[in-house]
C-alpha cells in the first residue's frame, strides 16, 4: 500500500514531487498559501542544468514537453566593465546545456500535469505537530487542520515544516538584490538591450554588480547586486521609487549609463531581495513521518542552482517512495543519505561562486572561471 503524501508548497520541488508520485501511481495533496496559480508574478528566467534539473523532467515524465518551452539563443553571456568594454562576448551556440526557459512557463507545465484537485491553492500552514507514531497534524491559517502519514516541507526559505526537524533558521547573507525590469527594450531602451545582448550580461566590481537577463519580449530583467548590510537597506524607502532607484544608481557612479539605465529607467518600481542561507552542510536526524526538499532543506546563496536542486530533490524523493512502497522510513531515510553530502556540496559551490562574482579579485575571477571551464 502506498502511503498518501501530503507536500506542503507549490514550489517547483514540490510540484516535480507531486507530479514523479502520480506517474508512479502513489496520491499526493499540495497545500499552497498563495490564493491561486497566477497570485503572484513567477520571477525571471532558469536556466535548467543537465545535471539535475533535466533529470527531474525526466523523471516527471515531461522532458518533451519542457523542450516545447525552452528560449532559444538566450544562453549568450556577456561580460562587461562598468565602463561598458566588453570583456567577455560567448554566443548561444546551441551547446551550453543549460536551457533557459520562463519560471511561470516551467511552472504551469507541472500544475498542468497533476490531477486536478492535486493542489489547494489558499492554503497557508500556520502549525504543523507530531501526533507520534510518524503521524502529523498540520494547520491552516483559516483554523482548518488535516493530518498525514508522510509530511513533506517544500515550502522554502522560511519553512514551517523545518521546526519538526531541525533549529536552524536562514541568515542574511551581506548581500541583496535588487531587481528591476525594463519592457520592450529594443525599442525604448535600446542601448541597454544591445548591451545585454541575446541573453545574460555580468558587470562586476568588488562588492556590486549588474546582472540581467533578456526575457521573452525583449523584456529586460536586473538583479543589482550589493554586498551592503541590511541596516543600509533599511534606510532606503523602497514604496518611493525615484528615490529608491537613485539612491542605489548612486552606488554605480562613473559606470556606463546604457548600465545604470537598469536601475534609473526601469518601469516598475525596483524590489530588494535580501539573501539568505541556511547553514552549509545543514542536515537532520531521521524524524518518522517528515521530511523537507528544497529551499526548506538547503536554502543557499542563489548561484544559479536553487530551483534545479529543488526539482531534483523532488523526483528524487519521489522514486525513493516508489522503490519501497509501504516502507516509509527506508525511503525517506534512503533519500536524506543522499541529499545531505549533494546539498553540503552545492552550497559551498555556490559560497565558492558569490567569491568568483563579487569577491575582490573580480571580474578577473570571472573570465578566469570561463577559461578554466572552456579547457576543461
Ligand atoms: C533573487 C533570486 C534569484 C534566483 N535565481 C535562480 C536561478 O536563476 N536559477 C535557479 O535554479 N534558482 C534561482 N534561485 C533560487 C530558486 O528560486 C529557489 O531555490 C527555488 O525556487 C526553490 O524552490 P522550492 O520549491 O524549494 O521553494 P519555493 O520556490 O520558494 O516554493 C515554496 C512554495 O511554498 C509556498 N509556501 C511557503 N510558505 C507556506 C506556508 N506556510 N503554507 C503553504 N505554502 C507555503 C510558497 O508560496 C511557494 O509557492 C533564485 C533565488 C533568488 C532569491
């Protein structure tokens, strides 16, 4: 008999769990906070990696259909010094075996693939309690309770699930983002367009960046980076947009104004993204009936990796389930000896990467990270 699963968050990790248990034939419910599948703007582009996020898709069952989705030419990258020089220009030449596809698209390809009724959107957990035996109880923010057999926290960063099984919470980083949008770039920005090029662009100073993105539409997307604490971002009144976005075009000075223009003539007001992580290396001892995937696990400084390692713990999740029916702990207890060492590892990479992007010796570090990757 193969126990019901009950996943907490909507995420792309408990989605792709949800969806590699129905192909295997094992129910599952999501419990999803936001009210439904469009509350919220999805975010950006990812770029899904063939070491982790394909292997999920294929897992799912939905590889030819995430082709259908994929951008082309949008694995160009460029790197340029702030005076705008370009340092570094690689074409999408169609090998780099990270295609880049809409978050939202990738998203709605998963929801679209469950059984309706899979997810209950509006749902927001506010408790979760062991009822002994690997039996919880869970919460909502409406006063409704449901109880599970096998509960599993996919629900990010400030998961409530964690408490369950470990004490560790998310700390800041010294680093935020701030992102920023510009529509239809070619033809109203189109010095900044041309400088972003077919895909991503890295401008990079110790301490500060530039990145963005083109988007379907021509829409371009930054992430401004700033290794500043959070007391200096506390000051700025980011529900006032001209100021906000002038006092962080501030930090960029001197750089070239197709750059900043990212910051200065975005057309919607910019949003601070502080980062945080969960400690490197954080794990658990087995708790029956609980376990965590994805951010809720491993919250980590963004490199890139976050949602492909949120996919591939899902379906790996999923095919430990599948591979012991009935037998619970040895799949959870199979699926954690692998995700902890994966997770220690991808998050000192990732450490290793925020060094390479804004630490002292870029973007030097950056072009030499390109080489070493090209020779090998
Ligand atoms: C600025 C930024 C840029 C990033 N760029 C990339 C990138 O380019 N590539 C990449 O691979 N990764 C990237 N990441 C990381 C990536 O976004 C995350 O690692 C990934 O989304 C984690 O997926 P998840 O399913 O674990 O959690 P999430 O995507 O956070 O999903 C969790 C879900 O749980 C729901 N939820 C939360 N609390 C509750 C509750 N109490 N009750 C019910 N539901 C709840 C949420 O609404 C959400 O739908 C980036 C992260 C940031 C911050």
């Amino acid at each position: 008999m193969n126990t019901h699963v009950t996943i907490i968050g909507a995420g792309l990790g408990g989605l792709t769990l949800a969806r590699v248990l129905h192909v295997h034939g094992i129910p599952s419910t999501v419990y999803e906070a936001e009210a439904s599948p469009t509350a919220r703007a999805q975010g950006g582009l990812l770029d899904i990696h063939e070491s982790n996020g394909q292997p999920a898709l294929e897992a799912a069952g939905l590889i030819e259909e995430f082709r259908g989705l994929v951008l082309e030419g949008h694995q160009a990258t460029r790197v340029l010094a702030p005076d705008g020089t370009v340092l570094l220009d690689e074409p999408d030449d169609g090998t780099g075996g990270r295609p880049e596809v809409q978050r939202g698209e990738l998203r709605r390809m998963l929801l679209d693939s469950l059984p309706a009724g899979t997810v209950r959107w509006g749902h927001k957990v506010t408790d979760v309690r062991p009822l002994g035996g690997g039996k919880h109880e869970v919460t909502f923010a409406d006063g409704t309770t449901t109880g599970t057999d096998l509960l599993v926290g996919a629900d990010g960063a400030w998961s409530r699930v964690r408490p369950l099984v470990s004490a560790a919470v998310p700390e800041y980083i010294g680093r935020s983002f701030v992102e920023t949008w510009l529509f239809d770039g070619d033809d109203r920005h189109p010095a900044t367009a041309a400088a972003v090029g077919g895909g991503s662009l890295l401008t990079l100073a110790p301490g500060k960046a530039i990145q963005a993105h083109r988007e379907s539409g021509g829409t371009l997307h930054a992430y401004v980076v700033l290794s500043k604490p959070r007391d200096w971002f506390a000051e700025i009144d980011f529900s006032d947009a001209a100021a906000s976005a002038a006092r962080i075009a501030a930090e960029f000075e001197g750089w070239a104004p197709e750059l900043t223009a990212l910051i200065t003539d975005a057309d919607v007001p910019p949003v601070l993204r502080p980062l945080h992580a969960l400690p490197a290396g954080h794990r658990w001892d087995r708790v029956p009936g609980v376990t965590l995937l994805g951010d809720a696990a491993h919250l980590s400084a963004p490199s890139g990796e976050g949602a492909n390692l949120a996919m591939y713990d899902g379906a790996e999740l999923g095919r430990a389930l599948a591979a012991h029916p009935g037998d619970v702990e040895t799949a959870l207890a199979e699926y954690e000896r692998a995700l902890f060492p994966r997770s220690a590892a991808e998050a000192e990479d990732a450490v290793r990467m925020h060094d390479i992007l804004f630490g002292d010796a870029t973007p030097q570090s950056l072009l030499d990270f390109f080489a070493a990757a090209k020779s090998a």
